[in-house]
C-alpha cells in the first residue's frame, strides 16, 4: 500500500477511535487533549498525520481549538451527534455596482466586495474542489433533497453557532442559496409593501435593493464605531413602528465597525421594548473571533433572525448560506422556500459538509485569517501616507472605510478611475442619504495597496 494511503488510513483510525471515546465519555467534555507532539508520539505516528486528525475532529465538531493553548474536548457537542461517512467602472446605483461586480471586467478591484480567487476558490481549497474523489459522496439519489437543506451540515452549522454561544438546534437552521436568499425569505415572510424597516446607514446595498423592490419604507439608523447609533435606534423605533431592525454586528459592511456588548444589549432591549425584530446578517463570523458579541447570542432566537453564508470564505458561486431562528418561524420560511425554489443545492451542502467534516475548512480558514490579517495591516500603512480626511479603522472583515476631502467630486472620481480600469466602491451606493456619504469610499483590502491605485489616489488627493 502506497505511504500516502497507508497515512490516510491512520488518520481514519485514529479520528474513529478518539471520536468514539468522546461519544462514549470517556474523554469528557472540556477535557484538554495532549499536545500534537505528545500524541504522535504516543500513537506512533508523524506529527503531520496526528495534525490532521485533529483538524478532522474539530471540524467535526468533537474538538474545539484554542490558539496557544491546544485541543479541547467540545462542551457543546450534543451528546449524539451524526456521524455520516466522509461528504460584488462607474457605479452610482445598486444594479450598476452588482453588475460591475458579476462583470469582472477591471483590472484593479477595490471596490470588490469579495476576496481574489487565489485566496478562496483558487487556494488550497480548490485542489479540493476539483478532486472527483471530493465528489463521491455528492449523489443526488433523494432528488431535490430536503427543502430544510442538507441534515449533516445543519448539524456541523448546530455547533459552529454553539462556539458562538447560539443555541440552535438543526431544525432552527435553514439553508438557503446564500446570504441574500435568506434576507429575500425573510422580507417576503414578514413585510409587506409600505411596512417601515430600519437598516444601517450607511449598510449594506444589495438589502435596499431587495427592500425598494418590494415597495418597503427604509429608514436609516446611522453607524457608529461601536455598532448602532442608540439615541437615533430608540428615537426611530418609537415614531415610526418599524417591523425590523436589519443590521450586521460585526466587521459591517461597508464601515468594517463591530458592535460593542454594552450596544448590543441596548439594541436588543430598544428591540424588545417596541417589539421589532432583529435580522443579524453575518457573513464574515468564520473569520472573526467566535467570542465577539452578537445580538443573536443576548437573545437565542427569540427575535432575532440569524443569517450566514459561505460565500465570503469559501466560494460565492456555490451559493450556500443559512438562517436561523424560532423554530415556527424556520417551519414558515421553509414553506416560503419550497413555493418560491423547491429546495436550496444540497449538492453545494454537501461539499462544504465535506470540507469541514474532514479538516479542510478548519486549515483553510485558519491560513485565511492570516492572509486577511497582513493584508489589512498593510493598507491601513499604505493609507497612513495619503491624505484621506479620515481613515476608519477596521475591526475584521475585508473592507476599509475612507473619508475623502471636501471638493472631490464623486460620479468624477470613479469615472477616472475606470479610464484606468480601476472598479471604486463609492459611498453613496451604501447610503439612503446619498449626501451624507457622497464623500466616502468602500475599499477592499485584499486590493486597496495595489500600486496603481495608491498613484491614482495620490494624484487625485494632492490636486
């Protein structure tokens, strides 16, 4: 047997034989496991191969890992848990920014709401994708699947939101085809046309679009550095009776600004009190640390809808997202689902169950942070030395938040930038009050040091 079957086997060996003494209780929950060193040694195996197992067992959500300190036994994995076999030029409106996004026709995009494709698709996670062994169990025998999505990963999903400390069981989480399909479910589930809702200001454009589509009031709540502006949320919900409160807690797009816990709990009691619901879209959690505060945590569902996705970590083409909440109002949502689509693509779910049943997504996003982490440190250098008005500091996520000086005018900006074929991300796409970020640019981080860009902006500020 070739040394790289032989290895693979070990590790099988070795992840059934520990995942059977935690189900056992054996090794309890919260119990730390030897260093990888120490376990190799024990095992009688290279370190790389006790690496992966380890890898595979917090994917599976058996372990929990904690940086400098090691691998634990995870407190919150139910106590039977399943077990399945190895499965966003010129850009001054909503439709023009997306098109232009979909396009990929610049050749310099920091206005791009996502990461390069070398950095997720065409990473190591790629070589996975593009793996038929990766397939096998991709089968689509059960037909459309279930219209709740695809059980394992909802599992796998059950526990991501425990680190997160979101009780959910799988029957409160809902796959959806991304992100915006699960604010699509929600908004038609819930609103109805000339129904007043609160967004952020600026937030997050691919909502308003969806919001004015179907003929819904949108008022905006300014964003602070700590999350919600309180005096304008309180003031908005008492007068105008808002139905929700659409908002992201951390690394919000386009600010990069995340919520303090003192914010987050006013928010939800402003909430409670005028009896609104809460939608908390959270597309770069899997990047952020688990223990920042969510409004999602403070109030277990009750109110708040919770919304992820893949599309910024792993691959937007895939298509995989999810929402959770009250379990009557996932039942409802499904329904909407199953009339509006049949079913989201458990094909998708199941190669991402994959991915993170088997260690890859825990070794993918644990290089990817590192990636974002430098990226971000060496913008925020670069943009040190050009004279921005203000430069926000971003807490994660891949945006960063620019004031540029008073004259520059806006639609002229991003038309000299696509002379140059450079895609901007203006700040009044991101805005209801278009004057009040007519002077401020969303820029990605994975692009916004590019050379040709920083002599654009050196040009265009020292005029």
């Amino acid at each position: 047997m070739p040394r790289y079957a032989k290895a693979k086997n070990l590790v099988t060996t070795l992840v059934d034989k520990t995942a059977k003494m935690i189900e056992q209780g054996t090794l309890k929950p919260g119990i730390r496991l030897p260093s990888i060193r120490e376990a190799a040694s024990n095992n009688s195996v290279s370190k790389n191969t006790m690496a992966e197992v380890y890898d595979r067992l917090v994917g599976q959500g058996y372990l929990t890992s904690k940086q400098g300190s090691g691998f634990y036994v995870n407190i919150n994995r139910p106590s039977t848990a399943h077990r399945a076999a190895p499965k966003q030029a010129e850009a001054l409106s909503i439709v023009s920014l997306l098109r232009h996004q979909l396009k990929q026709d610049h050749d310099i995009r920091v206005g791009d709401g996502r990461l390069p494709f070398d950095w997720v698709e065409g990473s190591e996670v790629g070589a996975f994708f593009r793996n038929p062994k990766s397939l096998k169990d991709t089968n689509l025998k059960d037909g459309y699947g279930s219209p709740m999505g695809y059980r394992p990963l909802r599992e796998l999903i059950s526990l991501t939101l425990a680190e997160r400390s979101i009780t959910a069981t799988p029957d409160q989480i809902l796959m959806t085809n991304g992100a915006n399909h699960a604010l699509d479910l929600v908004i038609r589930h819930l609103l109805l046309p000339g129904d007043t809702v609160l967004v952020d200001e600026p937030g997050y454009y691919p909502l308003f679009g969806k919001l004015k589509l179907e003929n819904i009031n949108m008022v905006g709540v300014r964003r602070t550095e700590d999350g919600p502006d309180l005096d304008d949320l309180a003031d908005k919900a008492a007068r105008l009776k808002p139905k929700m409160f659409f908002t992201q807690s951390l690394a919000q797009n386009p600010t990069g600004s995340t919520i303090t816990i003192a914010t987050a709990h006013k928010v939800l009691s402003i909430a409670e009190q005028h009896d609104m619901y809460v939608v908390e879209d959270d597309p770069f959690a899997d990047v952020m640390t688990q223990s920042l505060p969510r409004i999602a945590t403070l109030d277990q569902l009750e109110r708040v809808i919770y919304i992820g996705t893949y599309s910024k970590t792993l691959s937007a083409n895939l298509r995989v997202g999810y929402l959770a909440a009250r379990p009557d109002l996932v039942a409802a949502l499904c329904d909407l689902k199953m009339i509006t689509m049949v079913s989201s693509s458990e094909y998708g779910e199941r190669l991402i169950y994959n991915l993170m049943y088997k260690g890859h997504y825990v070794r993918h996003l644990r290089r990817l942070k590192k990636r974002i982490d430098k990226a971000r440190n060496d913008v925020l250098n670069v943009l040190d030395g050009l004279d921005f008005q203000k430069v926000h500091q971003p807490t994660g996520g891949y945006y960063c938040w620019v004031q540029l000086p008073d004259g520059i005018d806006e639609a002229q900006l991003v038309q000299r930038a696509n002379e140059q074929s450079i895609f901007l991300a203006p700040g009044s796409v991101f805005s209801l009050d278009k004057d009040s970020t007519d002077s401020f640019m969303r820029l990605n981080i994975a692009h916004a040091a590019h050379p040709t860009f920083i002599a654009f902006m050196q040009e265009i500020l020292k005029k």
